[in-house]
C-alpha cells in the first residue's frame, strides 16, 4: 500500500545528516477519495538556498560558488525569462567600482541617494552595498557574463566610466539579465537550477533558524523539499497587487511580481519598512508598442529635457516648474503626473504628452521603433506622444538588515531591488544586495552544522499547499477572481495611488474580507498536479493579499504625500514629520502591527535631510487656477 504524505514524512525530516546531496524520491499517496495518484517527494541540499532568480538571486548564487560553497536557485518562472529582470529590456549599470571608496565619498553619495529616494534610504545598509563595489567589479563581470555595451553612432562605447566628483557613481548602458542568465547555467557556475517550482513556504528550525524550503515543482506537481544551512530570498516586488496599470498590459512588472517572498517574511514574523512605496515611470507610450525609449522620467527627471514634457493643454513642464527645486526625482515626478490628473490637467488615459524627439537626446536604450514602424507598416510617429505612468517597481523591504544582508531570522538573508526603491536606485540594491547576501550566507554555512527542521513542520506546509487541489468549498471561487478582487480593491484604475484615509480605510476593510470569505472558499476547478495554473493561482492570491494588507496599514500610517504614496488629504510632503519608515508586522496571533519609525540616519542625520530634501511639489502645486490661466496664455500665442 502507497504512503501517505504524512506517513512518509514521519520521521524523516527531523535530522540534518537524512537528507543527502543528491534529490532522494519515495512514491506518496494524496488523500484523494476519488482518485488514489502517486507523486515524488523530492530532497534537495545544499549549503545556500537562493529562492528567486531575477538579477540579485543570480548574483548571489554566483558569488556563493565562487566561494567554494553549493548553492540552488529555485525560480517560479522559467529561468532568465520571468520577473522584472526578465521582462525588461535591460538595466543600466550603477557602480562605484572606479570611484575613491573612502568613507566621505561614501557619505557624499549615499546623501545624494537620500535626495533622490526622499529621505527613505537605510543609509547603513547602503553603505555595505557600495562598499562592496570595489570588490564586486559590477562593470567588469557584466562584460564577462556577455552583456555587450551600446555604441555611439562613432562606435565609441555610450559610457559614462568618468568619475562625476558630485556623483561618483558609473552609469554604464547595456546590462542584459538574460546574458547573466546564460552565465549561470554555463559550466556549473551554479550548483543547480531549479525553475518553475514555487516556493510556498520557508523552514525554520526548532530554534528559529533559516533551515530551507518547501515547494511544488509546477509542472509535474511534485513536491520539493529543500535543506540548506543558509537561505537568501530574492524574488522580487510585489507591484502585481496594482494590476496592470497605466493605459494596460504595459507594465514593466509582471504577473511574477506578487511578492511571495515578502509575503512568507511577514508571516514569520519579520517586520517590513515602507510597503506603502512603489517605483514609477512614465513609460506607457500610445499606441502601445511605439515606445523607443526604456524609461523617460526616472532618477532626476532630467532624461527628458522639462520643455519635451507638455500637460494636456501642451503646456510645457519647463513652465509648470518654474520657481519650483531644480531636482525633480522619481517621486516629485511622479506627483506631477498624479496632481495634474487630480486637477483634470492630464490627456486621455492619465498623462502628458512628450515630444518624440526627446528619444535621441537621451538615448537610455534608444531603438529606432520610428524607423521600422514607417518602413515596415506605413506608420508615422506623431510629433507629439502620449506617455503614461506606471508602477515597476516596490520598496517594501525587511526593516532590520545587517551589513550582510541577515534578518532578524538567523540564517535569512535578503537580496533585492526593494531598498533603493522609492528613488530608482535598484540596481545597486539588487545586484550589490545579491553579493552582500552571499558573503554572510557563506559565513555561516562554513560555521554551522545543517539545521534540524520539525516534522509537523514539513507535513503541515505540504498538506496545506495540496489542500487547494483536494478541497470542495461550499459556493467556490476561482483563484483568479480573488487575484482581481484584490488588484481593484487596492489599486483604482482611474486614480491609482492617489487616496485618503477614508479610502483607505475601506481598502482594509474589503481586503480583511477576502481573507476571511474568500480565501477559505479558493479552490481550482482542475484537481490535476500537473501544469496546474489555477493551483499556482492559489498560491500567489495569498501573497498578493498580505502585500496589499501590508501595503495598506504602511499607507495609512504615512500622513503625508512622499514617493509614490499620495495622499490626497495630505497632498504636501512634510520633512518635519515624514522622514521616518513606516514598519508593519504580523504578530504571533496573525494581527498586524504597526510602527512609524525613525529613518536609520547614521551618516546623515535627518535633521539635515531635511533641509535637503526638496518638498515644493504637492499634489496640488498645479491647481485648475493654474490651468486657466495656462489656458489663457495658449490663446493669446
């Protein structure tokens, strides 16, 4: 007679030395009444565990081999071809490896990096991140995994490897992940790749150590059980819970971006900062596929020349900023973009119009779309171009990480895009997260014996993740349907981010209410193991649900307008009171906590932060007064 899950894993999980490098199968029985079908439990270990496999969990991975360790990233997706790093069209390198890494060129950076994020950035943790370029080399080793620079039409090499003394940080064009990609399934450059298998939850063992994971390989249905002595999480933004926004399916986030990994840290327990945060850019051209450019308003709004930038009246936001700070960044521009749509200032689907010539002028992935377009299908660009914004990225991140990358979990590192996220700044987050995560995670994979794990730990993970496909809840709802439940509740189509309290606190509201109603009654309507997605549904449902609740509790905190968090009852930015995270946690009894804790300022106090970070652009800086009078000067030229 086959076993039970249960009865298989009975006895086998609770010692480090039963589980061996190679993946171990026994045959295990589901509790199916209609149908008896057999299924591999498989084993798996290594010394690093990387869940994720965007541009921070392959930099990670990479660094750990380097170091004589084993390491396994295990992917959702399908490797090099999923999540943010999979779905752009490329990165551009952000590195201090050819710049002074003294302390006070350091300090001088991390400060303009504040400027840019808003007074958000965890100034510590970003000074291990450039701290450890000099030893990263981003530049070097992105041309050794194949990622080829642009060229100027000269054929010289569109780089920027001088040292700017106000910024010495290089922004090199032509970082491709899928080149990174290729790197690490080259020659055993990684341990082993895992893709298309969904970590559904992490193990800790009894003392609360990272010990692994467990997860369902999605297209044959098996599940994996990992062992590891160390376990780096990098899988990347939750931006998912806002849908496709923008004009539709435009977004540089995908489907993948659901924040699992976000989602089982807050389950354990760990405490996230600034969940209400997301990255912005107006990168949505109209008609859809017309784009030629990889973004245009990023960092400090300077990519595209303030007079190529028009409201719906064709103003020219050369004219809306006058008298206003010169640094306009992501979140100022973004507030832009949000207050002329509150004051009805915007074009059709929410935005501006942009000049098309501003393309070549900053050439930041410049693609002659033009060009083939007119020559190939007859169409002609107009002059004048409609561009939308759009979420990309997220910042919510674990609120305490040490100079490696550790969480308050022992043996739990982060790696990610996410710090550096309300300004842009993720590729140094990311790719310099992955390799400070890998350095501690070896540290103690050298140093430690692999953690036990309890058996009712494994076997209630397991029963839970199959319990969708085994269920039959009284009036069922499909997985699918809650996702968007949950992506129009958060998120409004028409206004976005922009909310109040009231909205928001009918936001928590509704979605304390899927969880209670409709989570219970989620179920698949394809009990099938095999290519399941409706069962992969179930799975990122959940997640989305604790980063939309978190995101939420995070927002109703902030009572003011900061990044990408509008509030329209509090329309302004306020240095005096918003220079602070906000931090939202799950207790033990599952209730959420909340905390608006002091910035981590050690370099530079926020007292002076305050005095640097601009806050003359509101949600309403570019009142319909304004407008009339924009009007009237339209007509008299």
């Amino acid at each position: 007679m086959a076993k039970s899950r249960r009865d298989f894993l009975q006895g086998t999980a609770s010692r480090g030395d039963s589980f061996r490098a190679e993946p171990k199968t026994e045959a295990v029985c589901s509790k199916k009444a209609d149908v008896e079908k057999k299924k591999q439990v498989q084993f798996h270990h290594c010394d690093v565990l990387v869940i994720g496999g965007g541009i921070a969990g392959m930099e990670a991975a990479l660094r750990v081999v380097d170091q004589g360790k084993t390491a396994i990233i295990v992917d959702k997706g399908v490797f090099g071809h999923s999540g943010t790093s999979g779905m752009n069209w490329g990165h551009t390198y952000q590195s201090m490896e050819f710049a002074p890494d003294d302390d006070a060129t350091i300090a001088n950076t991390i400060a303009v990096m504040d400027m840019v994020c808003e007074g958000l950035l965890n100034q510590p943790y970003f000074y291990h991140l450039l701290k450890a370029h000099k030893e990263e080399k981003i530049i070097a080793n992105g041309l050794k995994y194949g990622s080829i620079p642009l060229y100027n039409e000269d054929g010289t090499v569109l780089s920027h490897n001088e040292v700017n003394p106000q910024f010495p940080v290089t922004h090199d064009q032509g970082f491709w992940p899928r080149m990174m990609a290729q790197w690490c399934q080259r020659n055993s450059n990684v341990t082993e790749i895992i893709d298309q298998t969904y970590v559904v939850d992490i193990l800790l063992s009894s003392k609360g150590r990272a010990a692994g994971a467990v997860a369902i390989d999605l297209v044959h249905g098996t599940p994996h059980i990992f062992r590891s002595k160390a376990t780096i999480m990098a899988t990347g933004s939750y931006c998912w819970i806002t849908g496709w926004n923008g004009m539709g399916a435009e977004s540089m986030a995908g489907k993948e971006n659901t924040g699992d990994g976000i989602a089982m840290l807050l389950r354990h327990g760990v405490p996230m900062a600034d969940m209400e945060q997301f990255c912005g850019d107006a990168s949505q051209w109209t008609p859809a596929g017309v784009r030629q450019t990889m973004g245009n308003f990023n960092f400090d709004g300077s990519q595209t020349p303030k007079d190529m930038i028009f409201d719906a009246n064709m103003v020219p936001w050369s004219k809306l900023l006058e008298g206003h700070s010169p640094l306009v960044n992501m979140g100022a521009s973004m507030r832009i973009f949000y207050g002329l749509r509150l004051n009805g200032r915007t074009t059709e689907n929410g935005g501006c119009y942009i000049d098309k010539a501003c393309a070549p002028v900053a050439p930041r992935y410049f693609r002659r779309v033009e060009e083939r377009q007119k020559e190939l299908l007859g169409y002609e660009l107009p002059q004048y171009v409609e561009v939308v914004p759009e979420t990309w990225d997220s910042a919510g991140c674990p609120r305490q990480l040490s100079e490696t990358s550790e969480t308050m979990i022992p043996g739990m590192f982060f790696a990610g895009a996410a710090p550096g996220g309300v300004g842009g700044m993720t590729q140094v987050a990311a790719q310099s997260g992955g390799w400070i995560a890998a350095n501690g995670a070896v540290k103690t994979a050298s140093r430690i014996e692999m953690p036990d794990v309890l058996d009712e730990e494994i076997q209630a993970i397991i029963e839970k993740a199959y319990g969708y496909l085994e269920k039959k809840p009284v009036n069922p709802i499909r997985a699918s349907q809650v996702m968007h439940k949950i992506q129009q509740t958060y998120w409004d189509r028409t206004y976005g981010p922009l909310k109040d309290e009231a909205k928001i606190l009918a936001i928590i509201k509704e979605l304390n209410r899927i969880k209670e109603e409709d989570l219970p009654r989620m179920w698949t309507a394809d009990d099938s193991y095999r290519m399941n997605c409706e069962w992969r549904d179930c799975f990122e449902a959940e997640n989305m649900l604790y980063c939309a609740l978190g995101a939420s509790y995070a927002g109703l905190m902030r009572k003011e307008s900061r990044g990408f968090h509008m509030r329209t009852d509090y329309p302004d930015p306020d240095n005096q009171t918003g220079l602070r995270n906000t931090v939202v946690k799950l207790n033990e009894n599952g209730e959420w906590e909340t905390e608006f804790a002091p910035k981590f300022d050690q370099l530079i106090p926020s007292a002076v932060l305050a005095q640097m970070v601009p806050t003359d652009i509101g949600l309403n800086s570019f009142a319909p007064e304004l407008k009339k009078d924009a009007g009237k000067e339209k007509e008299t030229e």
